[in-house]
C-alpha cells in the first residue's frame, strides 16, 4: 500500500506539485501559513552588556531594572539600570562571587525593593539596591545552581508576587 500523507503538515498537499528546490518548498510552505495575528516584540531601547544576562526584572514602582548574569571569568553580575528619555543608564554594578541565575522582588514590600538572587553555588542572597557590596541575609540553600526563584512575602497587603 502507498504511503499516507495524513499525519504530516496540513499545507502539505499544496507542497506535492512544488519543484524540489528548498527555496521553493520554504516559499510555499510560507505562504500557507498566516502570522498577522502573531505576537509581536518591539525593541525600545538596545544595550551591549559585558556579561551574560539569565534574569532581568523591572524593580517595583520605578524607572529602573536590574540584570543578573555570568561574567566570562564565572563571577556574578548585578547591575541597575535607569530609563530615561529613551535611554538606559547603568546606575551601579556590582560583582559576585559567583554567577546569579535568578532573582525575584517577590518576597519584599513594594517600599524595600529587596532583591532575592540564587547563584551558580546554590546560595540565596537577598540584597538592598541602594547598598550591593553585602548582603542583607544570605544562606546556602542548594548544594548547586539555583536555576528559578519565586518569593511571596506574606498575607500583609503590599507584599508578595
């Protein structure tokens, strides 16, 4: 028995008569499929960074974000950014003695903006933006990388994720 075509492409039937180059193939198989309903992102600002980024997040109530990430020599990279008039300005930076993964506002109030990182040693910082040189509570919470956090700060209103 010929083999069935069932299981493949629904536009596959339109590619049959197609010539055989993939061009051609690309071309139709393109035109089959409809992406003005897709998702789009747009770029507003673009900025070289000098380290690996794995986590940025907004810091709550304001213009500014932070960046985690690997520099190339395996230390962390924390860096708060401001945005202004279509411009993103380093504000401070700061590094770790070892990579940050991730991080989360979540288990601080709105007013704190306290930052909880985990790194590529397993350990949990949690960090004041305004003072990075230490932490203000850190503990070895893995015996490796902490790949994802998530933080809720309490029933009290103004806290949590």
């Amino acid at each position: 028995a010929p083999p069935t075509t069932d299981h493949l492409h629904p536009g596959f039937e339109e590619l049959k008569g197609a010539k055989s180059g993939p061009c051609d193939t690309m071309a139709a198989r393109d035109s089959v499929m409809d992406t003005t309903e897709a998702p789009q992102i747009i770029e507003h600002i673009h900025k070289s960074l000098t380290h690996t980024p794995y986590e940025t997040k907004w810091v709550p109530c304001s213009a500014r974000l932070v960046c985690m990430g690997i520099y190339p020599k395996a230390k962390g990279a924390l860096q708060v950014f401001e945005m202004s008039q279509g411009e993103l300005t380093l504000v401070s930076e700061t590094q770790k003695p070892h990579g940050i993964k991730c991080g989360t506002f979540g288990a601080s109030s709105i007013e704190e903006r306290h930052l909880a990182c985990g790194d590529y040693a397993g350990n949990l910082s949690i960090y004041d933006l305004s003072n990075q040189d230490a932490p203000l509570f850190s503990v070895q919470a893995h015996s490796q990388i902490i790949n994802a956090i998530d933080g809720i700060g309490g029933q009290d209103v103004g806290y949590g994720a």
